[in-house]
C-alpha cells in the first residue's frame, strides 16, 4: 500500500512539474508577444528588397547616418512615422517613402564594368551657416553610401561627379562592377586586381535562438554591398557558395547548428578559401567561446567594431568528424536507409542530447517566434528537472551501448551512464569544460586540431546540473582517433546541438579533414565585451 502511494505521489509530481512548465512558458510568452507590440521591435522580420529601398524604423540602432527631416516633405519625422533606408540611409515619413521609392534609386548592387563608379551622395542633414563661417543661408551635408564619406555644399550648388574609391573598406566590399548577375541572382564575382581585396560575407539566421540576427542583416547592408550579406533563412548558404569568390571571410551570426550548416556548405567547395567568423547568436554557442567570439547575448552591436575584430582574426584549424549511422534491421525485417552527418564541437547518445530534444519541440510550436536567450535559458533548466523526474529511456545505457575507441578489440567498459559524450572542443553544454574538469594528473592536453576526440560519460541530469555549476566531474575515459558504437534499442542523439530520436544502430565517428576557422585576437576587445 505504501509502495503505491509512493507511486501516485512521484506521477502527481511529475505531472504538477509540466504544469508549472507550462505555466512559465504561457505567462512568459505574453510578455514577450505584448512587448513586440507595444515596443516597436523594428528589426523583427523586414525582409531586404532587390528593388526600391529597404525602410526601418529611425528609432533602430544604426551604422550609417540619416535625416531626422523627411527627404521629400522636408517635415521633421518623430521616430513614430520615420523611416530610413538601412542601405543607402535615405530618409522618408511613412506617407512619402512609397514616393522616395519612385524618384530616388537605393544604391546599386552590380553596375557596367565600362562605366566609371560615381559616390552615391545622400543628404543626411542640414547646417547652419553660422557653424560653418559662411554668409550663405545654409549648407547640406551629405554621405555617400560606399564609401562613408561626408561632404557639405551649399544649397543651390549641384552634387559633383567624383568617381567612388570606396575608400575605408575598400578592400572588404565587393564592387558593383565585379558584380555578375544571370536572371536576377549573382552567378560570379570578378576580382578587381587589389592583392589585399578579401572581401566579407555576412551570413545571418534570423532563426537563431537570440532572435537578433535580423538587426545584424540591418547593420550591414549600410557598410557593404547588400550582396555580401545574407539571410539564409530565404537563401542558402550551398547557393551562395557558388559564387564566392576565391579568396574570403565569413562571419556567420547564429548558433552552433547554423555555424556547422555554413561550414559544410563551404567543405563542398573546396576552391573557395574561406576563413569563418562568428558573431554568436544562439543559445549555446560552444564553438564560439572557445574561438574567442564570446558567449553571445550582446547588448549593442557596433558593425564598425565587429569588422575591425573580424579583419585582426587570426586563422585557426578545427578537426571535422563524420558521423555515420547504419540503422540495424528491425524486428519486421526492414532495413532503414544509412545516415552520414559532420560533427565539429561534439556528438552525444543519452540524456544531454534528450533535453536538447525536449528543447527542440518547444521551440517549434507557433509561439516561439517570441523567445529570446532567456527564454532558452529557462527552457532548459525547466527541461533538464523534468528528465531527472523522467529520463526519457535514457535509464542503464551503459547495458545498452558498446563502444570501441580506435582500433582496439576490446570495447570500452562503462559504469552506470545516462549520457556519452565525444568532444572535439574543449566547451560544451554552453561553456563547459567537460574534459579539463576535477583532477587534471594524467589527464592529456585537448586540442581542436590533433585529430583526436575526447570520451566523457554522464550519470543523470543532476549530474549535467552539478557540471554546469562546477560541482561534479564527468567520467573521463580516454582520447580516441575514430569511435565506433553500437546502440541497442531508442535513445535521443544529437550532433553539434541538433537533436533526434536515434533507434538501434552502429554509429561511426571518423576524422573528415579540417575547417579553416577564425579565432579572435585577444589584443582586440572583443565587439561583445
């Protein structure tokens, strides 16, 4: 009788937790859906146009300058009803800007190779002519959209026809003359001759667990040409590839899953020389505390700062891990088809990988649209007690596994586990440091570049919950240039923080070459700090 009591009380507990679960998500969701009502998110989802201008908000943060004063009404804008084109800065109201759309052209993203460049001047502000020791009434000052250049004129004299050296980052902008288009979209880029030319590519994911990189996209497309600065949410990463040029460097805003999806794209590519950069916009961001990006959650973001950092980056080797999944037969005799997946932070069997799943279906219902760092934060703690309640069939894997390292004949024994973990860098579960916790004695140095992945195991998720204070140290068994695995019966898995249902099956994990990474220079302060 008391043994099911016991019962009943651990299932009322149990079902009270996803309550409170649920509780927290709805009462925390309101808040984030009537703050982007009434707070005027201005980045959220404005979508970059090929033609005409793409108008924000003036109330955004901003890297280029603007009129507070509408370009066609002249009227003074209240950062309700103005607007600015994040590409070239034209400003308008929101009764003119359709108008601006017609009259005036946003500065052009390829341009004939035959005809001379001209500065794209807009009139960002109006000078007394006091300030300036003239006796004229006024001066207009203006900026070019390329180059950054400010000039003032008088009011009745003409703009002039200097051509535009693109002069501050002229050698990370891609030209409009070099640039080829076939249909619309961008087939080559043609070099212009400068040895220095590297030009930037800005990849952002506006899907990413911040829910910022949208303002990134913004802050670009102000400095260089909105060509180099993608949302790869509507264009693909593999689809720009293709016309990257030879030499480059790619700062990809997003978490780890978005950081491995651009890496990927450029291994297929091999003539393109690509050095990538990350501005961390995730939830995790393992990948970029360990190369020195910082661990996300910026308050400002100041593009100017971000490129100096990006330029200063030194080049950083990461090891590349091939994951294959031979799916055994099942009891029907079916035979699933094989699964080959690239890992470069880590791959996991059990529990950890168990919440990033939980945490993966939360985030794909409708209302997730509204969540933020915190959110995420809170989802996983939530979830990480809900499996120590639960843990979802993760129980005794050890009696479920056989793992081998390297070449060995004998597989690895295992004591009690919820969780395995392969590493390949030296942070995971949002920054820590599985292999370099507890006792350090005859414990081997980790590397990203050393062709060798380190084996951590977990007990439970209280476990993971002392890791992540520092309380506890994971079972380290050994360094291993290849795994194999076999897993008998279901278990949640998971590959660089993107998680599934893994039935029985032989897993492979084997080196795939390296990627070419940047890693930060510790003598630049960091654009995150």
């Amino acid at each position: 009788m008391f043994e099911m009591e016991s019962v009943l009380n651990l299932n009322d507990v149990f079902c009270n937790h996803y309550f409170l679960v649920g509780a927290v998500f709805l009462v925390y969701l309101l808040y984030r859906i009537l703050h982007s009502v009434f707070s005027d998110n201005n980045y959220m989802r404005t979508r970059y146009r090929t033609r005409g201008h793409t108008w924000r908000s003036i109330q955004c943060n901003k890297s280029v300058p603007y009129n507070i004063y509408c370009t066609n009404c002249s009227k003074l804008m209240l950062p309700i009803v103005g607007l600015f084109c994040e590409c070239c800065a034209v400003s308008a109201c929101k009764r003119c800007h359709r108008a601006i759309d017609k009259r005036m052209r946003c500065k052009p993203i390829t341009w004939p190779g035959d005809k001379p460049f001209y500065h794209h001047w807009v009139h960002v502000a109006t000078v007394p002519s006091e300030n300036v020791d003239q006796n004229d009434e006024g001066f207009k000052k203006y900026f070019c959209a390329w180059c950054q250049r400010m000039k003032l004129w008088t009011t009745s004299v003409t703009l002039d026809d200097e051509q535009c050296d693109f002069q501050k980052y002229r050698n990370i902008i891609i030209p409009p003359a070099c640039v080829q288009l076939e249909k619309g979209v961008v087939s080559n880029i043609k070099h212009p001759g400068d040895n220095d030319w590297e030009p930037f590519i800005i990849l952002a994911n506006p899907k990413s667990g911040s829910n910022r990189s949208d303002e990134v996209l913004s802050l670009f497309r102000g400095l260089l040409n909105p060509i180099q600065v993608v949302d790869i949410s509507s264009t693909s990463p593999e689809s720009v590839v293709r016309w990257l040029p030879s030499r480059c460097r790619i700062l990809v805003a997003g978490g780890d899953g978005t950081v491995a999806w651009v890496m990927n794209s450029l291994f297929s590519s091999p003539q393109v020389k690509a050095a990538v950069a990350i501005l961390p916009m995730g939830t995790g961001n393992d990948l970029s505390r360990v190369l020195g990006w910082g661990a996300g959650g910026h308050s400002n973001l100041d593009a100017h700062n971000i490129i100096n950092a990006v330029k200063q980056a030194n080049h950083q080797p990461l090891d590349r891990w091939k994951v294959t999944i031979k799916p055994k037969r099942s009891r029907l005799g079916r035979l699933r088809q094989q699964r080959v997946l690239y890992a470069y932070n880590y791959a996991s069997i059990g529990v950890d990988a168990q919440v990033a799943l939980d945490f993966h279906h939360a985030r794909a219902q409708f209302l997730y649209r509204y969540a933020s760092r915190t959110l995420n934060y809170m989802a996983y703690a939530f979830l990480g007690v809900g499996r120590a309640l639960d843990d979802g069939g993760c129980g005794g894997l050890e009696r479920r596994l056989c793992v081998w390292l390297g070449a060995a004949r004998e597989p690895l024994p295992l004591p009690p586990l919820q969780a395995l973990v392969a590493l390949n860098i030296p942070s995971w579960g949002a920054g820590v440091d599985l292999w370099s916790m507890g006792n350090e004695e005859d414990v081997a140095e980790q590397s990203i570049n050393d062709g060798k992945l380190e084996v951590v195991g977990i007990s439970s998720s209280f476990h993971i919950a002392r890791l992540q204070c520092g309380l506890a140290e994971p079972y380290r068994f050994a360094q291993a240039s290849s795994l194999k695995i076999e897993l008998e019966g279901s278990c949640a898995m998971q590959v660089d923080g993107e998680p599934w249902m893994q039935g029985p099956a032989t897993i492979f994990i084997e080196p795939a070459g390296q990627s070419l990474m940047l890693r930060a220079n510790s003598k630049i302060r960091r654009f995150n700090d």
